[in-house]
C-alpha cells in the first residue's frame, strides 16, 4: 500500500515537472508574439484611434473591439471544445499579412496596413489553434475588420452617388407631400431657403451603423446562414430610405418651421435613423428566428 501511495507521488511529481517547463515556454511562445505584434503595429493603431475619436464616420470602431472580445468571452467554451492542433499552412495567411502591411507602408495607404491586422491575426489563430477554432473565431474577426474605415477612394465613390439620389427622391417625396421644392444637383431649393445635401447627409454613416448591427443581429438571433445574409443585404435599402425620410422631413418642416427644422430635429434626426433602423432589423431578426424555429420544428 506505501509503495503504491509512493509511486502515484512520484507519478505526479514528474508529471509537474514536465508541464512546468512546457507552460513556460508557451507563456514565452505567447509573450513573443504578442510583442511583435504591438512592436509592428503600435502606430497603425495609434492613427486608427486618433481617427475613431476624431471622425464621426468611423467612431463606431470605438465599440468594435470591445465587443469582439465580448463575443469571444460568451463563445470560449465552444472554441475551447475544438481540438488544439497547429499547423504551418496558417503562416500563408500570415505571410500574405505582412506583404499587405508592407504595400500600405510603402504605398501610404492606411486602409491596407489596418486591415492587414485581421488578416494576422487570422494566420497566428490557424497557426497555432488550427482551422477548428479558427473557424469559431471566423465571425469575430470579420465584425473585426468592420472597425478599420473604409478607404477615401471608396468612400467618395459611394457618397456622391447616394448624395445625389437621396436628394432627387427627398425632392419629390416633398413635392408629393404639397411643398414648393425643386432640385439643382445636390441642392434643394425651397421657396425661402436652400438645402444641402452634404456628404455627412449622404447616409453613409448610417448605412455602416446599420450593416454591422445587422451582422451582429443575425449572429446572436438568426439560426442559419442564408437568414443572416438575408439581414445584413436587408440592411442597405432600409438605411437608404430612412435618410431618404430625414432629409424629406427636414424639407418639409424647413418650409413652415425653420427653427426646429434645423435645430432640435437635425441634431435629433441622425440619431433617430439609427434607432429606427435597428429595431427594425431586430424585428426581421426575431422574425427569421421563429421560421428556423417552425422548420425545424417541422423537420
């Protein structure tokens, strides 16, 4: 019985001994990582939030990360349960990364050495977790990559389309509604007054807010893929037409109360697209959940 009780001690004993070094040298492993990473893109994200806290375009990215982490935290047991097994296919990603970082140095471009950050960090979570939990993590690196603001080519080339036809149908859904209004490019010319239809009107920032609650809708409520895509396509004309709705009542109340039209209601306004838009989608949401539900059900 002693030599027994004696033999289990030593058993663990040399277990301990042999995972102590092991634990280290992964705390190391870890600790090196995380220090080239912060070594390489300490200033990028510097610069990616100066421009969060300066630029109301892109000041969601305030909230991204924080809830990236969130996400992780309530999904860590199920990416706990895939099996641990690292692979040198993930370094591609990484090297591919790196030569993205190294173009937007080279080529000043803020959009590539930002986004070449999810890319990295996709590659090390392939690398040394494998594609089991890297496929766990897919949807959090994607609402990741939502945080990094669209390049300035692609966002003027978006804004003035939509500039143009939110102010063409703002206009004639004003005429029909009995204001004397007419149109002149993205200028809306009322019988006392004009409006601008300025890029910050064009519902670009509405449009983003809406697209990324739209995929954290659909991964919290929506059961399968084909209703999440169906979410986040949904997206893209309700927010084009609630703008619309703004800058129709803002011409309409513009021509009778001009005061609240560019006071209390301006600054109101942009807020109140956003809360409409997204109980709105969160009603679609709730709506694509009970069919799955049903079908299965069924099923």
């Amino acid at each position: 019985m002693n030599l027994n009780l004696e033999s289990e001690q030593k058993t663990d004993a040399d277990r301990a001994v042999k995972t102590a070094p092991a634990g280290y040298v992964q705390i190391i492993e870890v600790g090196s990582v995380v220090l080239l990473l912060v070594l390489l893109y300490a200033r990028v994200l510097m610069d990616l939030a100066a421009d969060w806290w300066n630029d109301e375009s892109a000041s969601h990215g305030l909230l991204i990360p924080p809830i990236v982490l969130y996400l992780i935290w309530l999904k860590r047991d199920e990416i706990r349960a895939e099996s641990r097994s690292s692979t040198a296919k993930g370094l591609w990603a990484v090297g591919l990364g790196c030569i993205i970082f190294l173009v937007g140095r080279l080529g000043a471009e803020f959009f590539l050495t930002r986004i070449s950050l999810v890319i990295v960090l996709g590659g090390l979570v392939w690398t040394f977790w494998g594609p089991g939990r890297l496929q766990r993590l897919s949807f959090p690196l994607l609402l990741l990559a939502t945080m990094v603001p669209l390049p300035a080519l692609v966002w003027n080339a978006l804004a003035t389309p939509l500039q143009l036809f939110a102010s063409d149908t703002a206009t004639n859904l004003a005429q029909l509604l009995g204001v004397a209004v007419y149109r002149d490019g993205n200028i809306i010319h009322l019988a006392q007054l004009s409006l601008g239809v300025a890029e910050a009107c064009s519902g670009l920032h509405s449009l983003s807010a809406l697209m990324i609650a739209s995929l954290l809708l659909g991964f919290i409520q929506c059961p399968s893929i084909l209703m999440r895509v169906a979410l986040f396509l949904s997206s893209i004309p309700l927010a084009i037409a609630l703008n619309v709705l703004r800058i129709s009542g803002t011409a309409v109340l513009a021509d009778y109360w001009q005061d609240i039209a560019f006071g209390f209601y301006h600054s109101f306004s942009g807020w109140l697209v956003f809360l409409v838009g997204f109980a709105t989608l969160w009603l679609v949401a709730r709506a694509g959940q009970r069919i799955g539900t049903s079908r299965t059900g069924r099923a």
